[in-house]
C-alpha cells in the first residue's frame, strides 16, 4: 500500500444495527467502506465512500465476486475487515433443541466469518497488514443453556479469531474479538425500528438495572478503534464490554 492510497475498510451485515453503525463510524474516519449483507443498505450507499454489496455471506463464491468487484482492492489491499454478520434464534430449552437449529445456527454465524476471512486476507496482507476485528458475544460463555445455538456459534468464532491471531501473525495482521453486550438493535428489542436516543438508554439502564445497554453507535466507535490497532498492536483478545464475567 502506498502513500496517499485509499484505506479500504470490509464490514458485514451493514443492512442495520451495529454494522451499518460500524460503517458509519469508517466513513468518518476517511475510509472507503466495502458493505456485505443479503438485503443491502440504500441510505448508506447514497454516501460518498460507501460502496454496497449484496451477497448471502454463507456462500463462499458470492463473498469472492464481491470482494473482487471492489474497485481499487486489488491493487491497494484492505486495512480492515469487520465480521459483524450474524443470527440469533429464538430460545429453545435445551432438552428441546433440534440439530438442525443448531446447524443452521452455526452455518449462518461461523460459515459467513470463515468465508470472509478466506477472501480478504490475501488483500490485508497486500496493504502491509491489517486487522480482522470480530462482534463477539458474552453468550458463548455457555450460562444461557436456552440459548445453546447461538452460543456455541459465538464461541467457534472466537476460536476463529484467536486462530487468526496465530495464523496471520507474521503478515501484520492483527485479530481481535469485541463482545458488545446488550445493544439497542432489533435483535435484542423486539420491535426495535429506529434508534434508541442516550436519554432513553440511561433511563432503561436505571429503571431496569440492565447489563448496560448500549446505543449501536458507541458500540461501533469501540470496533473502530480496535481495528486501527497497529500491525504490532495486542492480536487474539477478547474485548469485553458486558458486565458479564469472560
């Protein structure tokens, strides 16, 4: 990557929530924004910088001809790549769980960071390094047995992560985990259509006395700061901004 070459920034699921918050927050830092997700985002990509992508991430081929119809990549490489796609099911009791929940669960989740991984680290390590910064989940901990699925899809994940950390280490890659906690996103409030002001978020942390719940704004300044973490910079950790014990 030379001088003055534009800084290309990957994020997936950037239709809504944390990873069109995640875009965001790249835009204003002066990057060109790649977008990854199924349904695509119309308002983002009316912004200068921001280029769309629609592709279904669990198929290894679309995220390649996605990522190689990126004008300038080829050439400049990628400095940072955000594996935010993701999918939660609803709880089940554990006794209850189908497989193929599970499965599907995992496919979605692991399947979409592993194909994105594949095709982008060819082009970070053509930009002289990079980062690899994971949404992770407090989840994958286990202590929500209802929540089985979701969890040990989370969990694969930050073993993809700390495997990147080892993989790439000699490639000025570097490959973090960030487990946001609670965000006001549809996925967490039902219903959810339009972002949750910080007057309304304090309130609900104090009426409810909630695992602090987060705007997807602050949650994407966090991400982006990690991911300019330096080619040297602490590789294969777990940020963790949930109360809950790692």
């Amino acid at each position: 990557m030379t001088q003055g070459s534009p800084r290309i920034a990957v994020v997936s699921g950037t239709s809504s929530g944390i990873g069109a918050a995640v875009a965001e927050a790249f835009l204003e830092r002066g990057y060109t924004v790649v977008g990854l997700s199924r349904r695509g985002n119309p308002g983002l990509a009316e912004r200068g910088g921001y280029i769309d992508r629609n592709a279904d991430l669990r198929d290894a081929t679309a995220v390649d001809q996605a990522i190689a119809s990126v004008p300038g990549a080829a050439e400049h490489g990628v400095k940072a790549v955000v594996l935010n796609a993701g999918y939660s099911p609803d709880p089940v009791d554990l006794p209850k769980l189908p497989w193929e929940t599970v499965a599907d669960t995992y496919t979605t989740n692991v399947a979409t960071a592993l194909n994105l991984v594949q095709a982008t680290c060819h082009l970070l390590k053509q930009a002289g390094g990079g980062s690899l910064t994971f949404v992770g989940a407090s989840l994958a901990n286990g202590y929500r047995p209802e929540r089985f699925a979701y969890a040990a899809s989370k969990a694969a994940m930050t073993t993809l992560m700390r495997a990147c950390s080892v993989e790439f280490a000699g490639d000025g890659i570097v490959s973090n985990e960030v487990r946001p906690g609670p965000v006001a996103t549809a996925m967490t409030m039902a219903g959810l259509d339009s972002a949750v002001n910080e007057q309304v978020l304090r309130a609900i942390n104090k009426g409810f006395d909630t695992d602090w719940l987060k705007s997807p704004r602050t949650v994407a300044e966090w991400i982006a700061t990690i991911a300019e973490f330096p080619s040297n910079g602490p590789t294969g950790q777990v940020f963790n901004y949930s109360r809950k014990v790692l």
